[in-house]
C-alpha cells in the first residue's frame, strides 16, 4: 500500500465544515473540524483506489499553496491507497453503530438476533456491510410496533 498526501481546504459554514481538494475536484464536509478531517481522509483513500484501479497515474505528493479561507484552514491529509483497497465488505460494530446511530448493545442485539450477519476474528466482530447499509435504507421506527385491529370470528 502507497501513501499520498494531498492538500485540502476547510471552509467553514453554518453547519461545520466543508473540505475541497482543489486538485482534484473531490467535496465532502463533516460537522466538526475532526469529523471533516476524517471524512477528507476517507474519500481521498476511495478517490485514489479507483484512479489506481482504473490505471491513472496518480503523484504520490500533491501540489500545495491554495489560500486559506476566512476562519478556516488548510491541512494535508495522508491517505494509504491501492488498486481495489476500498472495497468494504464488512465493519467493526463501532462503525456499524455510527452507521445506524444506535448503541454498540444495539449492534450486538441484532446480531444475536440474526438481522445482521457478522463474523468474529480474534476478539473483533466484523459486521456485513451490507445489511448495515440495508438496514440504513429501511429505518425502523422506535417503540412497538401498532396494534392492529383484531377481526372477531
């Protein structure tokens, strides 16, 4: 695995923070300054893997200099890229209870219930990806579930 660094701009705004990477025309935004960090870091992996996949030449060192902005700031972020390396087929369940916006307990309840699939390697439960995102586009709605009007026969 190669490692990259590429300079990215935050630009603050109502709602956090908003990162550009002049270079190579990548958005993203997170709510606070690390959560930017972490999301610039992210997609700068995802965008480097598929250029590398897609057999692009991609410079190990981008350029620098772009201005600061007004009550933000420039930083280069470091991502570690290969062809392909982005292809996720699982998460840890502190990603998984990220994704979903529920406790780790949750996490681990649905997998004993067998909503979601996991694997266990070593002490780390590796949830599938999968039904995370599946689940993540059909949210369920908290309490119980409605009656419904029982028919007398």
């Amino acid at each position: 695995m190669e490692r990259y660094l590429y300079e990215a701009v935050f630009t603050p705004f109502e709602g956090g923070y908003e990162v550009e990477f002049p270079e190579l025309g990548l958005f993203t935004q997170g709510y606070s300054l690390s959560d930017a960090a972490y999301m610039a870091q992210d997609i700068l992996t995802m965008e480097i893997a598929d250029r590398l996949e897609a057999g692009e030449n991609v410079p190990a060192v981008g350029t620098f200099g772009a201005a600061r902005p007004e009550g933000g700031a420039v930083i280069g972020i470091t991502a570690l890229a290969e062809p392909g390396c982005c292809d996720v087929a699982t998460m840890t369940v502190d990603e998984a209870a990220d994704v979903l916006d529920v406790s780790r307990a949750r996490i681990h309840a649905l997998i004993r219930d067998g909503a979601l699939r996991a694997t266990k390697t070593g002490n780390m439960r590796l949830v599938d990806a999968g039904d995370v995102m599946a689940r993540f586009n059909s949210p369920r709605h908290p309490g119980r579930p409605r009656k419904t009007d029982a028919v007398e026969g």
